[in-house]
C-alpha cells in the first residue's frame, strides 16, 4: 500500500480503521483483502489495536471497531467548538423544516458527517454521526468542494448518492469567507420533493448563517 504520512506503521495502522469504518466487521482475510496487507501484518496490526481497545472481536470473531474508539470520538468533539455550537442551530433547523439535518466537515477527498439529528418521521434518511461519505455525490459534498451555490445561497441533491433520497445544503463560511462546513437538510424525494431547496432552502441558508455568527 501506498504510504499517505510517510509513516508507514502509521498508514497500516490508519488503513485497518478505515478498512473496519468503512466494511464493518471482517474476518481476517476479508481485513486483509480490504487493507491490502499481508496476511500476518493484518493480523498483528488488528490484534495490537485489539489490546488498546480500538478493535474488538465481535461474537463470530471477526475484527470490528472498539470502544476505545467512543472515548476518543467524545474527546474529539469537545475539543471543537463548532460540534457544540452547531447543534441548537441545527436542533431549531430540524425543529422548522421536520426533517433530519447534518453538519459536514471536509476531510481529505471525503465528507465527515460531525452532527446528525434524525427527523421525527417514521420514514426518515439517517446519516450516523461519524459517517465517511465521498465528495463527489450529495448536496453537501458539493458545497465542501466549492462549488458556486445557487443565487439563493444553497445547492440541491435528488436522488445522486441515494436513490429516493434528497437534499439541500449551504455553506458556513468563517470571518474570512472559507468554507468551514456544509449544513443540510435530507429526506424522502416523496416527502422532501424533486425541489429540496425551493421546500427548505431558505430555512438551511439561515441555518448556516447563524452558525457563522457564531465562529
């Protein structure tokens, strides 16, 4: 595998987590073929991060993410004032539009969803707090690329990285006009339309908005 750090146990490590966030629980040859690695590094490498708490085995055996790794996420949050002070923002955005809301932050190529309140509604889209989803698909994954928001300030998702399923984000943007974060509101295509943001755009740019106040 290619080293990302130029650490390479670093990387090794990093890629075991990554291979379980993004698969679930593995066998040992599933986390191998995921990983890329030989077949006694995937296993010295997982066993380690067993005895650390941050992979655990699960009642087949296999390899999954450890508890470890909720302290760590908790301690993580804190430390980052924008989770904390999103959430009211986001409590009062779910509250208005009845939908589920996130807050993306952009990690490398990728999105990571830091905020996830469900929507009220028995049929509702859930993003868990923690997801890893790419760029390239998704109202939220747009506006972290930086592409050119609607003149009303958001941009719309129908049915691109989830079939049935919209969305509408705009974008936090800090005192310096750099994109911090993207806010969204998704839902059902049945409940949420084909026009997300004429539903609940103007709702999600105030949204934004108010957080940026806040930064």
């Amino acid at each position: 595998m290619d080293s990302i750090s130029g650490v390479g146990v670093v990387d090794k490590v990093i890629a075991v987590l990554r291979s379980l966030e993004a698969n679930g629980p593995l066998s040992l040859i599933e986390l191998q073929d995921a990983t890329g690695m030989p077949r006694a590094t995937a296993h010295r490498l997982a066993s380690a991060l067993e005895d650390h708490g941050l992979v655990q085995r699960d009642s087949n055996g296999r390899f999954a993410l450890g508890w470890g790794l909720v302290g760590l996420g908790k301690a993580a949050a804190s430390a980052l004032p924008l989770v904390e002070m999103a959430r009211p923002v986001l409590d009062t955005l779910r509250t208005t539009t009845g939908e589920s809301v996130q807050l993306y932050v952009r990690e490398g190529e990728g999105r990571r969803c830091v905020v996830s309140l469900e929507s009220p509604h028995g049929l509702r889209w859930i993003v868990p707090e923690g997801s890893l989803l790419p760029l390239g698909a998704g109202s939220a994954g747009h506006v972290l690329e930086g592409e050119r928001v609607d003149k009303r300030g958001w941009i719309q998702s129908i049915g691109e990285r989830e079939a049935g399923v919209a969305s509408v984000s705009a974008p936090v943007m800090n005192a310096q006009g750099v994109i911090v974060a993207a806010i969204s509101v998704s839902g059902p295509i049945e409940r949420l339309s084909r026009k997300p943001g004429e539903r609940h755009g103007a709702a999600v740019v105030k949204a934004a908005k108010d957080l940026a106040k806040l930064l």
